[in-house]
C-alpha cells in the first residue's frame, strides 16, 4: 500500500483549493501578488498531515522530511 507522501497531501489541499476557486469561495489569485490561494493550501496541507499522523499515522510516510516539519 502506498503511504502518502508531502506531494500526494499538497495534491489534495490543491485540488480542494481549485474547487473553491471554481465555486467563488475563494478569489482567483493567478498572476496577481495576493497569496490567498497559497495561504489556504498550506493550512489544509497542514491540517492534514496532522490529522492523519494523530488518527491513522500508517496512512503517511512519517519519514519525509517535508510531513516532519508539517506536523511538528
């Protein structure tokens, strides 16, 4: 089974970000300066990472390096 991975939970929080772009929750930020959809991303990214380390830490790879920092 495939431990999910940094790259996989960024999948994730950006494929939830593009959908509330789409549906006007949040506002398109593409080649602007504002940093909203970035912002978002990474605390879903992070709420994320702990969650699964907290309730089901075989889901993840504990020993990325990136899934570390997020969930410390």
């Amino acid at each position: 089974m495939h431990k999910l991975n940094n790259d996989d939970i960024a999948d994730i929080a950006i494929n939830a970000v593009n959908e509330m772009v789409s549906n006007g929750l949040i506002k398109n930020c593409t080649d602007t300066d504002d940093t909203d959809e970035f912002d978002v991303q990474d605390i879903i990214r992070e709420t994320i990472a702990k969650i699964l380390a907290e309730r089901n830490p075989h889901l993840i790879n504990l020993d990325d390096d990136d899934i570390k920092n997020l969930i410390e």
